[in-house]
C-alpha cells in the first residue's frame, strides 16, 4: 500500500498516513522514500515517528496587574512574559523593560516572593536579613541589577553585589577580554574597577557577557526634548545601547545613511505633548550613517533628517 510523508501540523516531524488517510500506528510500519526503498520503523532513529504538541507560547506585553500568581512561575517567567517585544533580532534579548514597566512587575510582593525562594534553597543567604526590608532596599537603589541577575538566573547574588556597591546608579558595566570581566567606574574618577562579585563560583563567561547584554535591556534610551519643547534632541548612542523601538520600517537610503521610520515606545519618550499637539503616534526618523564626509558636520546632518 502506498504512503506519503506529511508534515505533522503542531510542529516539527512526521507522520505516515495510508492512501485512505488513516494515519498508521502499528509498531512495524513501513516508510516508503521516493528511492522506493521500504525500512521499518526502528525506534529513536532518524525517520522514526516524531509526533508531539509543541506547547503554547506566551506573547510579550502582557499586563503585569493582569497576572495572577498561579499564572506564572518565578519573576523571571513575569519579566519575560511582560517585557517590550524587541525590534533588533540580532540582539540577545528579545524584550527590553522601559524603567515604568519594571515598576509594574516588581512590586515588593513579588520580588519578597522571589527572595525567599532562594533562602529556602540556601538558608544561609541574605545574611538573615528580614526580606520585606531587603526587598525595599532593592526596590529603591538596585531594581535594574536585579531584574537583570533574576534573568539570567543569578538572582540569588543580589546581596554579594549589594556589598560591592553594584547599585543601579554604576550601570552600565563595561565588559574586557576574552573571558568577559566586567569593570565598575570609580565614583568622581574615569578609573576602571574590577567587579569581583561575578569572578567566584557560579560565575563563567558566559553568565558575565549574558548579564553585559540584558543590562542594557532594564535601561533603554529615553528620548527627549531640547528646551524649546519642540526639537527632538540630538544624541549619539553607543551600538550596545538598547533603542526603544518596537517596530522599524526602511524608508530612504542615500549615499551616507538609511533613514527609516521606527515606533517609539510611550514609556521611552518625552514627546506626548507635541505628539498630541500635532495628532501623531509615537513615530521618528532614526537616521543610521553609513559613511560621514570630512565636509558634513553633525550640525548639518541633524538639520537633514529633520527636513525628512
């Protein structure tokens, strides 16, 4: 009897069905190639039946005060759940959280939930420090190291990084060598400190250049205003800096840079105002220079892209 392969329709894999379309079950089934060739079904090899559900995926944004408690598993699942769907996939992290939103979804409640997990897994940690008193020192001076620690799964270092002084004011770290260290910048100085919190066990690499990367997540770009209210201001941002965009389509190309329209997130701007004043939506022009003339000065080119 002929059969045909057919993609499982829930994802990845296949399923035999005969030509009356009853999909076969029996242990011995035979898969016919287009060789013609017939091999029996072997267990765990490469053609043997791989039929399973893939589960359902949350979508980003959702509303923090519209999540129950049985709704999610840790703060980290509610972080990821709630974060702004990111526009750059090249990028590591596929959300970034405006300081608003990190608001919402920390409340002491649940970073005082979270906390006592980890002391149930290790009594000693905190140094038996009442949680509702370190949830609030958290809250006020390291929500952003936090949020990044608990995303990738050290948030029970939150206490060795609060005695180094790794508050959210010392953000963002600055990453070297191979092995990814990162350095703190000495308060009133340009000198550059190793953050030894991250160098001891349970630390590797890959947790350092994991914790470079989400940094910039907790801490997007705000757009803002020049004095008249009215001029976007202009500013020159770093490649690792996260850029508060939720959608971006291309619009003109010349021959130094790309100017595309991009959604800018309400919660990373200062233009409500003028937006309003105007009947807009959260819409700009980001401009990405390709090649700057010795002849053209900054001045001019942000004189350009205005015009646009």
């Amino acid at each position: 009897m002929d059969t045909a392969l057919t993609p499982h329709p829930h994802g990845p894999g296949i399923i035999v069905e005969h030509a009356s379309g009853q999909s076969q079950s029996d242990k011995d089934e035979i898969y016919r190639f287009d060789s013609g060739q017939e091999l029996p079904h072997v267990e765990g090899s490469f053609y043997a039946r791989t039929q399973f559900d893939v589960p359902v995926q949350g979508a980003f944004g959702q509303d923090p005060e519209g999540q129950l408690r049985s709704d999610y598993k840790d703060l980290d699942t509610l972080l990821r759940r709630c974060g702004i769907e990111y526009f750059d996939k090249r990028r590591t992290m596929k959300c970034f959280w405006p300081a608003s939103l990190l608001q919402r979804i920390m409340t002491k409640y649940r970073v005082v939930e979270e906390l006592e997990a980890y002391r149930n897994t290790e009594p000693g940690l905190f140094h038996g420090a009442a949680l509702g008193v370190l949830a609030d020192t958290i809250l006020r001076h390291y929500r952003k190291v936090f949020a990044v620690l608990v995303l990738i799964s050290k948030g029970r270092f939150i206490q060795v990084a609060m005695d180094e002084g790794l508050d959210d004011t010392r953000l963002p770290l600055e990453m070297y060598g191979t092995t990814c260290q990162l350095y703190k910048t000495q308060k009133g100085t340009s000198q550059l400190k190793l953050v030894e919190c991250f160098e001891g066990l349970g630390w590797d690499t890959c947790h350092r250049e994991c914790f470079s990367e989400y940094q910039y997540a907790v801490d997007p770009c705000v757009l803002t205003l020049e004095n008249d209210g009215r001029t976007p201001r202009h500013k020159d941002y770093h490649d690792k800096v996260v850029l508060p965009f939720t959608d971006e389509a291309e619009r003109q190309t010349g021959g130094y840079g790309i100017v595309t329209k991009v959604t800018v997130h309400e919660g990373c701007h200062e233009f409500h105002a003028l937006l309003k004043s105007v009947s807009s939506s959260s819409c700009a022009n980001r401009v990405r220079l390709l090649m700057l003339p010795a002849y053209q000065n900054r001045e001019q080119l942000r004189q350009e892209a205005i015009d646009k």
